[in-house]
C-alpha cells in the first residue's frame, strides 16, 4: 500500500482576507506550522502570499478558541449591508463590536511630519476640522454609543486646533466616560499655560503620549525629529501637575523594540503614569523607511519581549488576550503601592476575566488588595475621582471590586496590534471595536478605515465596490 503523503503544516481553518497589493478581497487559510499562525492568501492576479499572524501557536490558539465573550452592540448602526465586509463600513448591522475607543481627528495639521504616520498628517496639511463639525462627531459617537467609554481626540496634532480647550470642554459636557488627547507632546512640553489650562479636566481625562523611544536617533527615524528631551519635559510637565497619561509607543522590529524594558522602566519612575501601550506599525498612511519583510512584528512577538525584558514587571500569566479582540489586543494590570509593582491580571482566575462586563467578581488574593475593587482598574477614574466599576468603562473586562485605592495606583500594559493590509481578515475585521468618527456621522473600524477610507483611498474603494 502507497503511503499518503501529509502536508508540512495543521489546516487551522479558512477566512476571507485581502490581497496586500490590490486590495481585492481574496481566499486565505490558516496554518499552524510548528510555533507559527500563518495567513496563507491567495490572489487570481497577484498570486500567493504568506503572512505572519503570530510566532506562539499556543497563546494565538488560547485567545481565539477560550478568551471570547458575546458580542456587544452599539446603539444604533449607520450603513446598511450591500458589498460585504470590509466595503459597507459604517458599522453596518453585521459589525460585532461596539466601539471600547473611538478616534475623532479634529485636525489633519501637524508640527512634525512623522516618517510612520497612518493619517498622513503634518505642516503641508493646514486643515482643522470646524467646531460645529467635530461637535456632530461627538454627537454622533453620543448616538452610537449612549455614554461612550473611551473618547481619544486625535489628529494631526489636536493640541494645534484653535477651538482645542473649547472642544474638551464640549466631550466632558456629554456623556462620555473617559477622554484621552492623543499629543506628541510638544505643545505641553514648550507652552505652560497651555499645560495648566488642562488641569481642570483631570478628572476622567488622559493624555496619550506618543513615547517610542528613550533614544533621539530613533525618534529620527520614527517621528522625523530629536524629540527625547521633548518627550522627557512633556513628562516631567503632566508629573508636576497629576495629569493621568498613558505612554504610546510605535514599535518597529530592529528600531525599537529592544527598549520595551527601558520604556517601561522610564514609565515607572513617573506617578501620573497609568500604563505603556505598545503598538507594532500598521502599514498604512505614510510608513517612510518601513520594510515589512523586516520591520514588522506581531502581537505575540512584542508579548514575548515584555514577558523577557529584565526590567518588567509582568511575566506570562500577566498578559492576556482581550476578550473583545483577542487575538489582537492583550493586556496586563498591575497595582503600584508603596513603590512595589504587584501584577494582578495572572492571580484573576481567568472565567473572571472572561466574564465581561456583566458580572462583579470578588478578589480574595493579596490581603493589601481585598476589598472593594471598583476604582482599581477603571480607566475612567482620575485620580481625585470617585470609583466607578470595571465594566463601565471597558466593556472587555470585568466589574471587579477594590477598597480604598484609587487610579493613580494602576498600571496598565496593552498591546494593540491594528490590522493592514497584510493580516486584515473579515473575521477580525468585524470584531473591530477601536473605530473612528468620521464628519457624516459614521463609524469606521480603525484597521479598515486606515486601509480603505482615508483620503487618496476614496477611488480605490470604488473600484472594489465594482
């Protein structure tokens, strides 16, 4: 008898994905060849091509078969169903997620031009979106969302805009739970009015920090500038005036990532610092300088670097999938007290954290920590507010209860790998609940709005809608 001859890899399944040179959307198969999640993608025209999706099968397999909640609706949807995802964007009624964050850009005007930038922003582009435009944005997340959980206002850069205090003044008078202002910093480092007209709004408000290095050749090569004493002032500017703030950082394989220790380190040393999110380049917009045969790295391999760096806090157990999004989005919390760093996501038995937002569990570990756990990792808490549940702000994760601490002693690390074209996939693409608010009162999911959206796409996207 012939023996049969097996194929080199497991057959994981099948997904619709899009073809990285035209867009078009095409067959794909999922492999799992030794510890790597491939995308295989084939297109009639363009022919095969092979994408990454993860380098630890184990942990990829976890997130996708055990880390899942039901999904959980907007409101209201804005587009009806016509082409097929990705092309109906708008939500449609297919879309699975709400949005946990959405992006409104006030302004494509920026003071740098960032050699890796998705909105394509800088100086050559004057443009500020007027009041009344971003006010119905604003409106138009209110309707979608009912009491949104996080709102990032964003750009360009939005500190530029000349409505800027006047525009977060209109996003805390509605209802919307958490703010964050997505800055290079820049303005807060150099203009301290500006940086003392923000304290009145510390309370449920975050500045969002783009930090990719602690390195001024790095910040060349990413951001097109010298911006470490820049970023370093910014800091020391929100410390001397309790501005909760989140460090951003763009990571990029052989740029950066061997200062995710470092980074998370520097982010230590400053109390207003709630956390570090990590996030490999989305090949979209400008990406000056970007090889993805060489630069580009995925969610498990900027895990893995957390997890080894000496420096860190958080080991295995401590970084796990969001259960939204989770094979894109992972996080780690851990509580600062008395200059101690306790990670606490691994002690959270992990039904809890997939719960979601509907339960209230209990934490009985650490005697320092037993109590009432509401403030404890509610982004939506400043640091002089009052404790408000988990899941009222992030619907990803649970109500989980805490006594007497308060946000400024979280720390936080996410890891958000956006989609591109090279590992877009339907299934992933409608569990998207990172959108964007566009002026005709839309939302689009940020991976596909970045792909097919944005300004100079408009024709393409035409073009696949046949």
């Amino acid at each position: 008898m012939t023996e049969r001859k097996t194929r080199p890899y497991l057959f994981y399944g099948m997904d619709i994905a899009v073809c990285s040179t035209c867009l078009k959307r095409v067959e794909a198969k999922i492999l799992i060849d030794d510890d790597r999640v491939l995308l295989r993608k084939w297109c009639p025209e363009h022919g095969f091509e092979t994408v990454l999706l993860a380098d630890d099968a184990a942990y990829w397999r976890r997130a996708r078969e055990r880390f899942l909640k039901p999904p959980e609706m907007p409101q209201r949807f804005q587009t009806p169903m016509r082409w097929g995802c990705p092309y109906d964007c708008g939500l449609c009624p297919d879309h699975q997620q709400h949005s946990c964050l959405t992006v409104v850009e006030i302004t494509d005007h920026c003071n740098l031009r960032c050699p890796v930038c998705y909105a394509g922003s800088g100086p050559h582009r004057p443009g500020h979106h007027a009041l009344d435009t971003v006010l119905k944005m604003l409106d138009a997340v209110v309707a979608s969302e009912g009491a949104p959980d996080v709102v990032q206002l964003s750009g360009g850069e939005p500190t530029l805009h000349p409505d800027f205090l006047t525009i977060v003044q209109a996003a805390r008078d509605r209802p919307i739970r958490h703010l964050m202002v997505n800055t290079n910093g820049i303005r807060i480092a150099t203009d301290p009015a500006f940086a003392d007209a923000l304290v009145p709004f510390r309370k449920n408000f975050e500045i969002y920090l783009q930090f990719d290095s602690l390195r001024d050749s790095v910040h060349e090569r990413i951001r097109g500038a010298r911006l470490a004493s820049i970023r370093q002032r910014a800091l020391e500017a929100l410390e001397e005036r309790g501005i909760s703030t989140t460090l951003v950082c763009t990571l990029q394989k052989g740029v950066n990532d061997d200062e995710i220790g470092d980074i998370l380190a520097h982010a230590l040393s400053f109390s207003c610092v709630r956390g570090v999110t990590f996030q490999p380049t989305q090949e979209a917009g400008r990406v000056e300088g970007y090889d993805p045969a060489v630069h580009r790295l995925t969610l498990t391999e900027v895990r893995r670097r957390i997890i080894e760096a000496e420096q860190s806090p958080f080991r295995a157990a401590d970084i796990v999938p969001v259960p939204c999004h989770p094979e894109v989005l992972a996080m780690g919390y851990a509580l600062k007290l008395d200059g101690v760093v306790q990670p606490l996501t691994g002690l959270i038995p992990e039904d809890m954290l997939i719960a979601g937002s509907g339960n209230t569990v209990r934490f009985e570990g650490n005697p320092r920590v037993r109590g009432e756990l509401d403030a404890l990792f509610s982004t939506g808490i400043g640091p002089e507010g009052q404790a408000g549940k988990l899941g009222d702000v992030l619907c990803c994760l649970p109500q989980v209860e805490v006594g007497d601490l308060s946000y400024a002693n979280i720390f936080r690390v996410m890891i958000v790998q956006f989609l591109d074209r090279r590992d877009l996939t339907v299934t992933n693409a409608k569990k998207s609940c990172v959108h964007f608010a566009r002026p005709d009162g839309t939302l689009v999911p940020f991976d596909t709005f970045n792909v097919f959206y944005r300004d100079g796409q408009r024709e393409i996207l035409e073009k696949l809608r046949g």
